[in-house]
C-alpha cells in the first residue's frame, strides 16, 4: 500500500517555513500545485495493476480530502483510491499510526511519502516496494537530512519518538532500525522542500520545461518563484 502524507492547503497552517519567506498565500498555493502533481502522477487509470494500491493520508482529519483534491484542480479521483485521516500526538506517531494502518488492513508492505517533493518518480516507489521484499524497512533521504519515503515489510515501530524535522532524523531511523535487528534499505537521494533556499532544488530539478511536474512548474513562474 502506498500512502501519500498531505495537509489541506490552508494558509497560515501549510508549509508556514516556506510561508515565512514568501508569504503564506503563496506557500500554500505552490503547495496545492504539488498535490496536484502528485494526484496526476500516483492515481492508477482504471484496470491498471501497479502491483499496489495507492491512498492518501490526510490531515485535518475532518476535512473531505477527495473534495480538497477536486477544489485545486485534480481529477475526481477512482474508487479504488483509499483517504486515511492522520491521528497522533506529533509527527512521528502519525506516521506509525498509518504504517500500523496499513498493517492492519492486511498489506503486507506499505510505503509512505512525503508531499513535498512533486518531483518523485513511480519508479522510486516501485524501487521501495521491490526493497521490501528482502528487506524489512526501507527509506529514502533528503538532501537536508530527512527523508522523504519510508516503508516497512509487515509493522514495524521505527519512528514513534524519533525527533522529527531535524537534520538527523534519517540517520536516527536507520540507527534505529540496525539497532533493532532490522533489514535496511536506502533509496537514492533527493530533495523535498521545506524553506526557500530548496526552490532552487526544484527550479533546477524541473528545468527547461517542467516536465517532471507541471502543475508545480505553472505555480512557480505565476507565483514569480522561478528564478528569473
């Protein structure tokens, strides 16, 4: 199972670091051209088999987050396509909270992402998913430090108490991990954004067209972030 980790594009409570320094309208509109991309990208057409099944996980938890999607632009998405409201004290219990989920539904790996990085190829995922045949948790890290996709072959309880948002935490979780026994594997690098200094990541990532995500593309040059 592959979830998708996203907030509401609400002002003032979506990526407010990025907000900080560009303003909090345009943080979350860029933000809303990043779930856009995402939808477009991780929504399997009908009768296409990816070999997993694909849900977001969303916070507010009360909010209609299929409605939300359908709000910025994205296509109504297929039945097939699950919603997960996030329940936790703190980041790192709500991402064990929908690993255990997962686990719970009767997958037998289940993989999350991050929102913030419009970039991430299907092939990436499909690289964690083949890792977690053979291996027990899998994670991919981030130019600062983080990670942006953590997975785990049945449930494993990796992140409840792991300091989050620090430039520490991937090597935390795979200290974490080795310390406990478990089968770790690594993803190649990338980058996700959190600030201002990581939209030049993007702008250089998504040069000279955009084609690796366009929605996102559009936003940054209407939004007068591209660069030039």
């Amino acid at each position: 199972m592959l979830l998708i980790a996203a907030r509401e594009p609400t002002p003032g409570t979506t990526k407010t670091r990025l907000g900080a320094a560009i303003g909090m309208e345009r943080a979350a509109e860029l933000y809303a051209a990043f779930l856009v991309d995402l939808s477009a990208r991780f929504t399997p057409c009908p009768g296409e088999d990816w070999g997993f099944d694909v849900g977001w996980a969303f916070t507010p938890a009360e909010v209609d987050f299929a409605c939300v999607l359908q709000q910025i632009g994205c296509a109504p998405p297929p039945v097939s396509v699950r919603f997960v409201p996030q329940h936790g004290d703190g980041w790192d219990m709500r991402q064990a909270n929908i690993l255990a989920w997962g686990h719970a539904q009767g997958y037998e790996r289940t993989v999350l992402i991050g929102s913030d990085s419009p970039q991430l190829p299907v092939a990436v995922v499909r690289e964690a998913f083949a890792a977690l045949t053979d291996h027990d948790v899998v994670m991919g890290r981030t130019v600062d430090g983080g990670y942006y996709l953590i997975g785990v072959r049945g449930f494993q309880d990796i992140l409840t108490g792991v300091p989050m948002s620090t430039a520490t935490v991937a090597d935390a979780l795979a200290d974490r991990s080795k310390r406990r026994g478990l089968r770790l594997a690594e993803l190649p690098e990338t980058f996700d954004i959190d600030e201002e200094q990581d939209l030049e990541h993007l702008r250089l990532a998504l040069d000279p067209d955009g084609a690796a995500a366009p929605a996102t593309w559009v936003a940054l040059r209407r939004l007068g972030l591209n660069g030039r």
